[in-house]
C-alpha cells in the first residue's frame, strides 16, 4: 500500500465516476467508454446497470474480436512487441 499511487479530486453533483478493471480499459479506447456514458439519461439503477452492462458487453466483444486493435493491443506494439 505505501507504494500505490494515490490522488484526489473534487466532485460535483451529476459527476459520473467509473471505476473498472484493466479488462475494460485495456479493451476499450475511452472515446468508446464516453460515448456509451453520453447515452446515460438518469441517475436511477435501472439506468446506471443498463449502461454498465453495455460496456461490459462491448469491451468482452472487443477482446475477442481478432480483427480488433485494442488499446493495450496498440500499446504493446507502440513499445516493439508484435501481439498479432
């Protein structure tokens, strides 16, 4: 724990936070993740889950999709690794 980064920041009323592992991010560039936060209307569970299912539906298709660069996928090869 002494070595985790850490940081702080204030919110506001009607802010959105995301927390995800590296399955979503890894998987999906955060335009994708916006654009599916955008469609997000009201702040009522059924609402909140519909959307969260949503990127998890897409970023488990993208990591299966071998046409896909992923944003890790072009990381990697941004630093010399081929990973296709």
């Amino acid at each position: 724990p002494e070595a985790a980064d850490s940081s702080s920041f204030d919110v506001q009323l009607g802010d959105i936070i995301l927390t995800a592992t590296d399955g979503l991010f890894d998987n999906m560039p955060d335009y994708m993740i916006l654009q599916e936060l955008k469609k997000l209307k009201t702040s009522n569970y059924d609402s909140v889950l519909q959307t969260a299912q949503s990127i998890a539906k897409q970023a488990h298709n993208l990591a299966y999709d071998p046409n896909y660069m992923s944003p890790f996928a072009q990381f990697a090869c941004d630093n010399g690794l081929n990973v296709r």
